[in-house]
C-alpha cells in the first residue's frame, strides 16, 4: 500500500493531543461536533470493493497490512475524527473453539453451535494475544498511520449476548429461539457460557487497547430482541463483566446496542463513558434518559444517507440541535452504513457536521 502525503490530507491539520473525538467522549467541550461512522470502512467504498476482488473478508481481517488498509481507506477519504480498525466480531469465537466460515449471499455460518452444557464445557479461553494477535498486529500499524494526522482509532468487540448469540444459532435468525431456549431452560449452561464470553470480550478489548487503540467500543447488536428484565437477569452483569474488564486499560469506552431504547439506563448501569443509540428515539430524549454521567453516540437513521441532500441535511441538523449546548456528544449512525451507500453523501454528511456544528457556537 502507498502512503499518502498526510500534509495534503485532510485530517492533517489536526493536533493528537487536542482531539475533539476523544473530548467528547470524556464528556468535554470540543471546537465542533465530531463524527465517525459504523461500518466507515466496507462495501458502499469503491477501494474494498476492488480489494474483495482478490480476498475474502477473514482473509483481510487476518492480514494486519490489509486490515490497516481497509481501515484508512475512509480515513483517507474524509474528514472523520476517528477510525475503527477493520475486523469483526465473530472471529472470538473461533480462538474459543468454534468453526466460522463466511458463505456469500448468507452471510456468518458456526458449523459447530452451542446448543447443550457440554458445548460450553468444550469452550477455550485462550488469550487474545495468541487467538487475535492478526487485529492487534493491524492496529500497531494502523497507528503509524494515523498519529501524523492525530486521527484516533477504536478498538471493538461483540458484546457477550450478541457473541452467544451467534454461537448458538450457528448465524444469523431472526427469532432467536435457539439462543432464548437454552436461556430460559438451562440456566447454569446460559451463564456459564456468558461468563466464559464476557472474559473473552473484555480481554479482547483490553489487549487492543495494549496494541494501540485510543478508544474501545461494544457491540451488543441483538440485545434488542430481549424484554427488559430478561436483559437485567441475562445479559447484564455479563456486559459489566466484560466493560469492567476492559475499563483497565483507562480509555474511553463506547456502549453501543440497536433496539435499546426500552432498556437505556440498563445499559447505561452496564458501563460505558458513551452510550450509542439508535435512529428509533429522539436523540435529546435519549440523552435526558441516560443523564448526564455518560456522553451520547448517534443516532442518524443509515437509510438517510440515500435521501438527497436537501432531505439528508434536514435529519443531520435536526440531530445536532437536539444535542446543542450538551458536551459530550459524538455524531453518527443509529447502525452500520448500508452498503450501497452514495459515497458523494458520506463525504458531505462529515463535511457538514463540522461545519454547521461550528457555526451554531
């Protein structure tokens, strides 16, 4: 991969210790309204398209020159205040012992699910050193990369439920009656299995944030799927296990779930500095739910993006009056960029969060 001149780019003028990305997440005043996006780097990018060409996704994810190559691709095309190192969140699951493979047109597949207490008796905890070391290799030399710009990067896991999840449905489903099963009849092999996973997720946060990452951000992207209670006898001390963890490492954390806005001080007692929402509430009654001890992530609907930009500029302003006067805030998607996303839009979103954020000071 060439290295760009980073005098002529973008984020060149930023100074790495006075990030507004960073600021925002400790709650602090910042110059403007900083923005990354979920999913930044991927499909809707002509450069991984052309990438995907000639690899397959574990393929990049476990080459680190790759993965930092993809990671900067949308760092070398707009003025994001942050990027998130290229991975994802199931390869975990393979260092613990289960069989990931990706099929295209279906998506992740676990050949082996968990589906009784002996299963999760076979899980292995191996360090993340030994199990990821490839993401913890892309992201040391991802910093190389980003520090002349003073760009921060995120490091990432999949939250223990949407980790079991997946382990137990063997992919994606859309009733979850695998994984509910297994909860409501077998409740020593349900936490066991999340403790064992809350280990693995935080230990994985921890050692990136060891390898570089100046920010740490958990995906709990089903927990939607439970009722309230279900989430507080279930899933959350097991969220708390592995945020806690990771709260080691004295960085930033980011809590992020879709469909949580039934639950949000659940997830906020959970831990997390920056609690993520998404594009199903109003952002400032998201903020006034969660208080403020924790900074706010979101929440713009990713099917906006599509909208032209006359109707997108409309939802981008709205989101950020209803957080104006509150520090604390960091702008992005309510989920993943789609990916089919207009390229043309993602660049004039980010260009205009800084600047309509600048001049309503």
């Amino acid at each position: 991969m060439t290295t760009p001149d980073v005098t002529k780019l973008p984020n060149a003028e930023k100074i790495k210790n006075e990030s507004r990305f960073l600021k925002a997440a400790r709650g602090e005043a910042t110059d403007a309204v900083p923005i990354w996006l979920m999913r930044q780097a991927g499909r809707y990018m002509e450069e991984y398209r052309a990438l995907r060409k000639d690899y397959g996704i574990l393929d990049i994810i476990k080459t680190p020159e790759l993965a930092r190559e993809v990671t900067m691709q949308p760092i070398n095309a707009f003025d994001l205040d942050a990027a998130i190192i290229f991975a994802d969140i199931l390869p975990p699951l393979e260092g613990m012992g289960l069989e990931l493979e990706f099929i295209k047109g279906e998506g992740p597949v676990i050949h082996n699910p968990i589906r009784t207490a002996a299963d999760v008796d076979k899980l292995v905890l191996p360090p993340a050193e030994e199990a990821l070391w490839f993401t913890l290799d892309a992201i040391k030399l991802t910093r190389e990369a980003l520090d002349p710009r003073g760009v921060q990067l995120i490091g990432f896991s999949g939250a223990p439920f949407t980790l079991a999840s997946y382990a137990i449905e063997g992919g994606s489903s859309k009733n979850k009656v695998h994984m509910k099963s297994l909860m409501y009849s077998d409740k020593d092999a349900w936490h066991k299995l999340m403790s064992k996973l809350a280990d693995c997720a935080g230990q994985y946060l921890l050692a990136q944030a060891k390898a570089g990452a100046q920010a740490l951000q958990l995906f709990d992207s089903w927990v939607g799927e439970l009722t309230p209670s279900d989430y507080r006898q279930y899933v959350q001390p097991y969220s708390k296990q592995a945020l806690d963890i990771a709260r080691d490492a004295g960085v930033p954390l980011i809590h992020f779930g879709t469909n949580t806005n039934g639950m949000l001080p659940e997830i906020r007692d959970a831990g997390g500095d920056v609690i993520g929402v998404d594009w199903r509430i109003d952002i400032d009654k998201a903020a006034a739910i969660l208080g403020d001890t924790v900074a706010i992530q979101g929440n713009l609907d990713p099917v906006a993006l599509y909208a032209p930009w006359d109707e997108l500029e409309v939802r981008a302003k709205d989101v950020i009056d209803r957080m104006k006067g509150r520090d604390g805030f960091i702008f992005n998607l309510g989920h993943g960029i789609i990916k089919t996303t207009p390229v043309e839009n993602v660049k004039k979103l980010v260009d205009f969060v800084h600047e309509y954020s600048q001049a309503g000071d």
